[in-house]
C-alpha cells in the first residue's frame, strides 16, 4: 500500500508499553502485554496486535478491565487447573495458563489449563507456541469476544469466531502452526477491511436474506460464514464447551460484545494445553519425524500454477523474520488511531 510506512519493533513495542502504563496498568504487566502484541504483528497477524491497543485502553478506561487483577488458580490436579483471571487483560491470564500448563506436562507429560473472567487476548498462535521451546506440542482454545455465527441453518447469532491453535515443534524446519476460526475469516479481518476501506470477498459475510455481503463497513448487518459448512459450526461449539462451559466462562447469550459493551465485563473463556513429546518418543526422533513430513508435502507434485506448496505457520515464520528487521507495517488509518490515542493518554507518539 502507498500510504504504508515500517515502525522498528523495539519503538513500537516501547509505544504500547507507554499506552497501557498510562491507562492504568502496572509498568511490568505492561511491558508483558506490549511484548506479545507486538509478536503477533511481527507473525502477521494483523488484526490482533497493535490495531487492538485503541480499543483495549478504551475497555480499561471504561472499567470493563480490570487494569490490576489478581490472577489465581483456583481450582488443581496434578495435570490441570482452572484459573480466574480477575477481569485482567487477556494476554496476562493466557500467558500464566501456558506457563502453568507446561509445567505440570513436565512432571506428568500433559497439562491442561482452562481460564475463566478473562479477556480478549490477541492470536491463539501466541500461547499454542509457547510450549515449542519446551519440546511440547501445544493447543490453545477460546471463546470469541463477540458472537457473528449463527448455529447451521439458524439466524441468530449464538456463536463467534471461536479460535484454535496447535504448534507442533519440528528439528530444522519451522514449527507447523496451525491458528484458525471455525470461520471462513475472522471477525478481525472484517474490521481491518472496513478500516482500509477495502471490500470483503464473497464467501467471507452473508446478509440477513442469505445474499453475498462485501461491504465491510455494513458486517452488523449480515453473518460470518464457517468453513465447512455444519462442520465449521460444530467445530465452534465444540471449542466454546471446552473453552467457555467448562471453565464457568460465557458462552451462547451470555457472550458480551467487547466491542460494543466496553464498560462490561466479558468473561472470557480460554483453554490451553502442553503435551510433553519425551512421554511418548525421543523428542530429537520425533522433531526429525515431523521435518519428513513437511519436506515430503513441500516437494509433492503442485496443480497448475502453484508456485509453492506452504505448511500452516510457515507463511507467519517469514513474516516474522522479515518483520523483525524490517519493521512493522503500519498503515496510515491505524498509525492515525494510535496517535490520537497518545494526544489522549497525553503519552509520547510513535516518533
């Protein structure tokens, strides 16, 4: 895009850091929050990183966040715990669960950690792949922060772009990272068109009458599609039950629009899991298991006019090589939003 400049990470994530200090929150939870947003826009994923600080610190502000909550597991076993995230910013409870959930997979081989009154928390990816380092597969599941799906053959919307994640570690190759909605698109995509001014492809939104919608900008107005099909819905309620119900998080009716309702609390359901590879195989055998598998599907044989076959996650990789020394793109519509927001906090723009 023409109007597309490159931001240094370090300043950026120095910037979102200033934000959310000023906002409320404790300079090292703010430094935590600023790292992980600014690592989901250096993977690409656009829509939840930095575009998000705006709305966050509006939440705060508005009292929906809790800007200092006393996250705590309240409830154990030695391979699973549940822990109430006090209305806290997202990326905090999510990154204590991950931490938690390998921990107890290093001593029993697999930890599950489910959170209840969280909060949005950026890209599923984030937490999944913290497990990696760790030579453990890692999952993560959330219920979505608004509800744009309605049930297989309903018109109401009673479910949202429930996310999930799988990273699974590999020796030479980067890890396979698989980050998806059950949702031919995310909801964030929709608003990132709308704020570029871009229309959506057909296939993304349908109206209230079942026709094509395109115009991002009317998305109140229509429904998100799941891929799939009935499975694409099957596939988000499932996911809500295992991040929302089970963990005493809303799910269905009780889902609140973060967006729209920024005074109220959400209730954010998530889940996260860690699975040791030493408890089933040599973990280096495994890793150079997975490296055949992707070395097989890249060299498989293409259809016409295939450059390349990709793995899920690769693209993201790039993404993030690239990014961390050329910068973050950052388009004009959202470099204007995160200035406004400094004349607001009264902070230090991005220089």
């Amino acid at each position: 895009m023409t109007n597309e400049s490159r931001i240094a990470a370090p300043r950026l994530a120095a910037f979102v850091t200033r934000a959310f200090a000023a906002a409320g929150l404790p300079e090292a939870d703010a430094k935590i929050i600023a790292e992980l947003m600014l690592e989901a826009d250096l993977r690409g994923s656009d829509t939840h990183g930095v575009i998000r600080l705006p709305l966050y610190v509006r939440r705060i502000r508005a009292g929906g966040i809790n800007p200092q909550p006393n996250i705590r597991v309240v409830g154990e076993r030695p391979s699973a715990a549940l822990i109430d995230g006090d209305n806290g910013m997202g990326h905090l409870v999510m990154r204590r669960a991950a931490h938690l959930a390998i921990e107890k997979a290093k001593v029993t081989g697999i930890g599950w950690v489910g959170a209840r009154m969280s909060n949005h928390a950026g890209p599923a990816a984030l937490y999944a792949t913290m497990a990696l380092p760790h030579d453990m597969i890692g999952l993560y599941f959330a219920v979505g922060s608004n509800n744009h799906l309605p049930p297989w053959g309903g018109s109401e919307t009673l479910l949202g772009t429930n996310p999930m994640a799988v990273a699974v570690p590999a020796h030479d190759e980067p890890a396979i990272v698989l980050d998806m909605a059950p949702t031919v698109a995310a909801y964030g995509k929709v608003r990132l068109k709308a704020q570029r001014g871009e229309p959506m492809p057909v296939g993304w939104m349908i109206d209230r009458g079942g026709k094509p919608l395109t115009d991002a900008k009317r998305a109140d107005d229509g429904y998100l599609l799941p891929i799939g099909d009935y499975k694409g819905y099957g596939l988000s309620l499932i996911i809500g039950i295992l991040a929302g119900a089970l963990n005493g998080a809303a799910l269905g009716r009780d889902v609140i629009d973060f967006v729209k309702d920024t005074g109220k609390p959400t209730n954010t359901g998530h889940a996260v899991a860690a699975i040791a590879i030493e408890s089933f195989m040599p973990a280096e055998k495994f890793k150079r298991a997975v490296d055949a598998v992707i070395r097989d599907i890249r060299a498989s044989r293409r259809l016409p006019g295939v450059e390349r076959i990709y793995l899920p996650g690769e693209q993201s990789h790039a993404k993030f090589l690239e990014r961390s020394t050329g910068g973050v793109p950052m388009p004009k519509p959202l470099r204007d939003s995160l200035d406004a927001l400094a004349r607001e906090l009264n902070v230090p723009p991005l220089e």
